[in-house]
C-alpha cells in the first residue's frame, strides 16, 4: 500500500510538469521541422554577394525547382541537356572567364546595376531572361557578386592550375587543419562525395578542379555552415593557399576526374533529410510517452 500511495503522490506532484516540458518539446521539435522545410535561400538584406555567388552556380536548387525546364534555349545544339544548362556557371564557368562559345563575365564587374539587370531581365538578350524564375532580391544579390565577387582568375592559374607563386601550400595546411578537418579528417576523406565504388574526396576536387574548389571555399555553401572569406575574415590569397594544399590530400580517384564532369556538387552534404528524420523521431518518441502517461494516469 505504502508504494501505491507513494507511486499516486509522486504522479500528482510530477506529472503536470512532465506534460507541460512534453507540450513545449513538441512545439519546439514542430517549429524545427516547420522551418527546416522552408527554402534553403532565405531572403535577407538585398545585395549581399555571397548569396549571389552561391546562386550563381546552383540557384535551382536553392529555389527548389522541381520543374524540367528542358534544355535552356541558349544551348540549342550543344550536348549539355537539363538543369545544368540553366545555371550560370555552366555558361560563364568556376573562373568567370566563360565556358565554350560563352562569354565571361569578369569585366561585367564595370557595368552599372541597371545594366547588369539588363542582361538578367532579358532587356539585353530575350533568350537571357532570369526574371521569371529569380526574386528581386536574388537578382540584387546576384549583381553584387558580379560586381564585388567577380575576380580575375587569368594570372592566378595556368593552363587550369593554381600558379605556384600564388600559393603557400604549408600556410594552407594551418588553415585546413583549423577550419577543414572537423569534418573531412586529417587526409580528406571522412567525407566521400562519390559512392563506395568510386569515392570522391576533397583531394579530388582540388586536384582535378581547383576552380571550383576556391570558389567554394571563397563564398561558401548556402545548405552547410563551411563559411566564407567574408565570414571567416579571410583574403583571396588566404582561400588560394587552402586550396592549394587541397591539392596535396589522398584522391579517391586516382585516375582522373572521371566523376567530376556529372557530379552533382549541389546535393552534397546536405543533410536536411537526416535532421528531419531525427525530428520525426524524436516527436514520435514524445507523443508515445506521453500516451503511456495519460493512460496510467487514467487507470
């Protein structure tokens, strides 16, 4: 008897708290999961070019756009198809010096606002016309990278590689080793961007396409915390030292960048999926006990 009475206090006295910290849980957990699900682009002060240089080579998946908009008409007759044809770095490159028949945007750095609005609303060239598919702020942001993030890569690489007299490879070491390795691991390759069969390391990308890899590293990734020059209160020549010791880690492939042409460079680590099913977890778990509670209360 005395551990009954001592069991039915202990509910009295407890089990209003326990339903009130279950109710604020499940409200946090739900407002998590509420804004985990919104745009990974959130809209915030117009003209901020780190945003616009992380548009600038994914805006479509940013945007979420689910949509097949087919092949962009600007490259009718080349073999790039889909999505990809759509982005502006497919055209105008990781160097800003334009790719094939494209024109390069480095000295679009000079052009007003207005202009370069010009040429994003199709003013310029009706088959360029971003307006349907940007928001104003986005276009804002956009236009501050070309004019602020925009540099001119033409004597930092030769021939595609990084020139050595840019780079201090045992400075880019510290920096990795303070900024990168948390998360890639000492040789790069705690986290493989590839599959089990063909691994990809940040070796990889910074081997095979260090033009890309410093423009990562120099604006970051708009779905992952990785920082950016700005955030960081780094320099270009900070950004093109750690890249330049990229070079040096463990690749995965070893004959080449034989993935690096279809790799979707967008999709990776984001880990939105894993958080959301640890949230729905985490709210199942929640809503069990707080069953079980009010049925032994009830009985």
């Amino acid at each position: 008897m005395d551990v009954i009475l001592t069991m039915k206090l202990i509910r009295r006295k407890f089990l209003p708290k326990i339903k009130q910290i279950v109710f604020v849980t499940l409200v946090i957990c739900i407002a998590i999961l509420s804004i985990s699900a919104v745009n990974f682009y959130q809209e915030g002060d117009s003209g901020d070019y780190v945003k616009g240089a992380q548009l600038y080579y994914s805006w479509d998946h940013f945007f979420e756009v689910n949509e097949d908009l087919g092949k962009h008409p600007l490259w009718e007759g080349n073999s790039k198809s889909g999505i990809e044809t759509w982005r502006c770095v497919t055209c105008h490159g990781w160097d800003y010096a334009g790719v094939d028949d494209f024109p390069g945007i480095v000295k679009s750095s000079n052009l007003t606002e207005a202009e370069i609005l010009e040429w994003l609303n199709g003013n310029q060239n009706e088959l360029h016309d971003f307006s349907n598919y940007f928001t104003v702020t986005a276009i804002e942001d956009i236009t501050e990278f070309i004019k602020v993030g925009v540099t001119d890569y033409s004597e930092i690489f030769s021939e595609g590689e990084l020139a050595n007299e840019n780079v201090d490879r045992t400075y880019g070491e510290e920096l990795y080793k303070n900024e990168c390795l948390s998360c890639h691991s000492v040789d790069g390759s705690k986290i493989n961007f590839g599959t089990a069969a063909n691994p990809l390391f940040v070796g990889d990308f910074g081997f095979d396409n260090p033009k890309m890899m410093l423009h990562i590293v120099r604006f970051g990734h708009l779905e992952i915390n990785t920082g950016s020059e700005s955030s960081l209160g780094w320099e270009l020549r900070d950004s093109l030292s750690l890249v330049g010791y990229t070079e040096l880690l463990p690749r995965g492939q070893r004959d080449g960048a034989a993935l690096l042409d279809d790799f979707d460079y967008d999709d990776q680590g984001d880990t939105t999926d894993i958080v959301n099913l640890a949230i729905v977890l985490v709210i199942i778990v929640l809503i069990t006990v707080s069953f079980v509670i009010l049925r032994e209360r009830g009985g």
